[in-house]
C-alpha cells in the first residue's frame, strides 16, 4: 500500500515538476533574447518554488543590474557570494554592482563601497587566473580612482599585463586604455595597432580612430576606419567615415558615398539613425558649396525629426550661403 501511494504521489507531482522545468526554461529562452520583462516574472515564480536555486538568483540578479537597479543586483549577489565563497564569477558581479552604485551617489557615500569592491575583484581574480572580465574590472578600477584613496597606475597595469598573458588582444587594449587615459597617445597608438596586428576585431580599429580623432588626426581616422569597412563590413563604419569626412572637410566623395550606403543599408542595429546621415550629407555638401544639395538633405533631415535642433542650426547656415 505504501508503494503504492508512492507512485500514486509520484504522478501527481510530475506534471508540477514539469511545469516548474519548463518555467525556468522559458525564462531562461527569454533572458537569452534580453526580453527581461518576460523573463523576470517567470524566474520570480521559479524562485518561489525553488527558493535556494543559485542560478535563478544570479538571472534575478542580472535582470536587476540591465535595469540598473543595483540596490536589488547588490541582494541578489551578495546572498550568492555568501553561499559560495570560491565562486569568481558571483564575486565579481558583487564587485561590479557595488561599483555602479557607487558612480551614483555622492563621492562621500561611494568612498564607503570602494574597499569591498577591491576586495570581491580582487577575490575574483585570484579565484579565477584566467577571468578576462575581472581584470578589465581592475584596470579601470585603479587607472580611475584618484591616487589618495588607492589608485595606482602600476597596478593598472599589472593587471593589463596579465591580460597579456591571457588574452594579447585585451592585454594591449588595456595598456592602450591606460596610456590613453594617462594623456600618452603615442603610447596609446602603439597599443592599439598591436591589438589590431593581434586580433584585428571591430573593436581594436574603432579603439584607435577614435583615438585619431580625439587627437584631431582625422586622416589617420579615416584610413583606419576605412581598413576596417573593408575587413569587416560594417555598415555603421560607412556612417563613422561620413562623419569624419564632414567634420573636418576630409575626402568628400568618400564621405558622401559612405553615407549613401549607410542610408541604404540601415537597419536599427547601425545604432546612429538616419537622420543624422541625412544631416552629415548636408555638411558636405555645404562644404562642397553646392547650396540645393544641401538643402535638399538638411530639409530630408527635418521632415524626419522636425525637432531636430542641430539640423535646424545647420540649415540656417546653408541659407546663408
């Protein structure tokens, strides 16, 4: 009789069972696709019926922190960490979200979160000798904070240098950073152009044009971007060449073919809407002193955002002509 009533309660719960599995699972499909606001209800249900389950924290966790919420992402993390002491991971993005609230607050209050901050990255990264993340963590963490309250430029680069030894690409990013951050541009340049000699990612030739720029070296701009339209494809590059060209009066027919295609390849995920291209086209037009032209896109640019207040100025402008 007992067994049987096992085997009855057994087929009872198991379609709960399911359902809790297949809660988590969707939840889970949804934080994938960053839909949080679906994901959210479905992980806090999971919770309630698993109320120890780590992961589903760490997700609660994250969710909080994308929303920027980091009083809740701080919770979440913390109870984490106290779990398990020897995971980088939670020690880490207990780390992190002490250090976004701290970017929130006054200086006075943020004072108070900078030792355990140290601490948990630091914690992080002896945990995990191969953590990237975390590393970037400290380099920004030291390069950052001023030298009287524990910033250091040498330990900046200590954990630059084990990035090296890790990831060379981030390695010279980092000591790029560094440099940069420190007014070193040479130095910068030279870090950047090995990171791209290493890796050659988007990333690496979009750290050293805009290096270029910053450095009012709009030629040297141009050229990388460009290396990089032709290695990667990137229609956003095509929209970062227009800009280049029409701020600094570079290359015109390259900026105005640039942003043609930009234009016509655009999709939401180019990040810079088209109004601003419209905008950028303006420019050099104005500056080619083809007056209609650049009426004509200036006006393209109003008609689609008519509060747009730089396309207003410019078009002033251009009338003037």
């Amino acid at each position: 009789m007992n067994y049987m009533k096992k085997i009855l309660l057994l087929f009872l719960l198991a379609p709960l069972m399911m359902f809790s599995q297949s809660t988590f699972e969707q939840a889970e499909t949804y934080f994938k696709k960053e839909q949080f606001s679906k994901a959210k209800p479905l992980f806090k249900k999971y919770l309630q019926a698993h109320p120890n389950d780590a992961k589903t924290r760490e997700y609660l966790g994250d969710i909080a922190s994308y929303a920027k919420d980091w009083d809740t992402a701080i919770d979440y993390y913390e109870e984490l960490v106290e779990e398990d002491e020897n995971s980088a991971n939670y020690h880490f993005k207990y780390g992190g979200a002490m250090g976004m609230k701290a970017l929130e607050i006054s200086k006075i209050r943020a004072l108070t979160y900078i030792d355990d901050i140290k601490e948990h990255f630091e914690i992080a990264a002896k945990l995990d000798p191969k953590h990237i993340e975390v590393r970037w963590a400290l380099v920004e963490f030291y390069i950052q904070l001023p030298g009287i309250i524990g910033g250091s430029e040498k330990k900046a680069r200590s954990y630059a240098n084990e990035l090296l030894k890790i990831s060379p690409v981030d390695g010279y990013l980092a000591n790029g950073y560094i440099a940069e951050y420190n007014d070193r541009p040479n130095d910068a340049e030279s870090y950047y152009k090995k990171a791209i000699q290493v890796g050659g990612s988007p990333h690496t030739y979009e750290k050293l044009t805009n290096l270029y720029e910053k450095n009012n070296k709009p030629q040297e701009a141009i050229e990388t971007a460009s290396k990089s339209l032709q290695k990667h494809k990137r229609n956003s590059l095509n929209y970062q060449i227009g800009k280049i060209s029409a701020q600094y009066n570079l290359s015109p027919q390259l900026g105005l073919d640039c942003l043609q295609a930009y234009i016509k390849n655009y999709s939401v995920r180019d990040g810079v809407p088209k109004d601003w291209a419209y905008y950028r086209m303006a420019q050099i037009y104005k500056s080619l002193g083809k007056r209609d032209d650049a009426l004509n896109w200036i006006n393209k640019a109003l008609s689609s955002r008519p509060d747009f207040e730089e396309a207003a100025a410019e078009k002033e402008r251009i009338l003037s002509m």
